[in-house]
C-alpha cells in the first residue's frame, strides 16, 4: 500500500465563503482521475454526471487555521453508500 499524501487543490483560501465550493470541486475531481483536477477549479460549480467513479478511496482533507481560530484539520472521510437500482436515490452516511 503506498503512503499517503495531500495534493494541494487551489490557492488558499481566505474568504470563508468559498470553503463550501471548493469542497464541492474537490470532491468532484476525486471520482474524475483521469482529468487534470485544476480544470474543476473553474467554470460552473455544477455536477456533469459524467463520472468515472462512483466511490472513491481519496478524502478531501482540509487545515483551517488563522489569528482569531483554533487550529483544526478536516478529513471527509467515505461514509457507506447505498445506491437503490431501480432508481436515482442514493443515501449517503
């Protein structure tokens, strides 16, 4: 099994606003592996559906940090997944 690593994904952020979208974009660029993740860093913040993977071993990870902050690091971890066949429901826990 190889070590693991963090690959960082944009610039830093500083607006606490834009935290939530860079996740989204992350985690989009997780199931694409194929493609350059920075090509998910712009354009629209919208899912294609065109995914190459349903589930992934990566994580998102996150370091927040700053004068007024305790320091906290985040991993989004993969939960369990179940996808209904018969339609497009999925719940995630």
């Amino acid at each position: 099994m190889g070590t693991a690593q963090n690959i960082p994904f944009g610039r830093v952020i500083r607006d606490k606003k834009e935290v939530e979208e860079r996740i989204r974009r992350a985690q989009r660029a997780i199931l694409r592996p194929s493609q350059n993740p920075d090509t998910f860093l712009s354009g629209p913040d919208e899912d294609s559906g065109n995914r190459e993977l349903t589930f992934s071993k990566n994580c998102v990870s996150l370091e927040i940090s700053g004068p007024e902050l305790t320091d906290l690091s985040f991993c989004d971890l993969p939960g369990k997944i179940f996808l209904f066949p018969s339609s497009s429901v999925s719940v995630w826990y």
